[in-house]
C-alpha cells in the first residue's frame, strides 16, 4: 500500500459516514502515512472532526468501528469535536495531527 491508497481508502471511508448522517467538517491523516515511514502493517489513523462530537461523541463509536469493517480495518477513528478542534486543546494526538497530518478535503 502506498500513501495515495491510504487517501482513498480514507475517502472512502468519510463517504460511507456522510451515507450513515455523520456530517464529518475536516479529516486529517496522520502518523505513519503522513511522516512517510509506514510499512505493510501500518493502520490507518485518521482525526476525524465533526460538530456531532462536541456533545455526543461516545454514542457514535459503534458506528466508526462498523464502518471500519466495510471500508477497511486498517483504519484507526480519531473523533474530535469542532469546538476541541479549533481551540488550542493540549491533547497530544490533536496537536500532532494538527501539526504532522495531511489534510483531506471533504467534498
């Protein structure tokens, strides 16, 4: 696998969430498909931040994980609130995502 498969499986995957009502604002890939230092065992992280989560976050788990098995099991979720997103939030997996992912655009 390389970098491009791991963005379209992520693509993939945000449509399948969109399908399921989940409005998902921002998708960030990260680690080791970002830094470029994955190999055939590297899961797929990827920040995923939508209003949904300010408020409700652990009601949609289930739902992350599901979809992980139609799209890919490679995928690790990352549900973040838009409010603890756009704040300055201290969270290490945030920061580094902020800082060391890339960037999908949501259609």
């Amino acid at each position: 696998m390389v970098r491009e498969d791991a963005v379209r499986i992520a693509r993939q995957y945000i449509a399948l969430l969109s399908d399921h009502g989940l409005n998902i604002t921002r998708a960030i890939l990260f680690g080791s498909f970002a830094r470029g230092d994955f190999n055939d065992g590297s899961d797929i992280d990827l920040l995923l931040v939508s209003p949904a989560f300010d408020t409700d976050k652990d009601s949609y788990y289930g739902l992350l994980w599901k979809l992980t098995k139609i799209s890919d099991y490679k995928i690790e979720p990352v549900p973040v609130g838009e409010e603890l997103f756009n704040r300055d939030s201290g969270f290490p997996i945030v920061e580094i995502a902020k800082h060391e992912g890339y960037e999908l655009k949501i259609a």
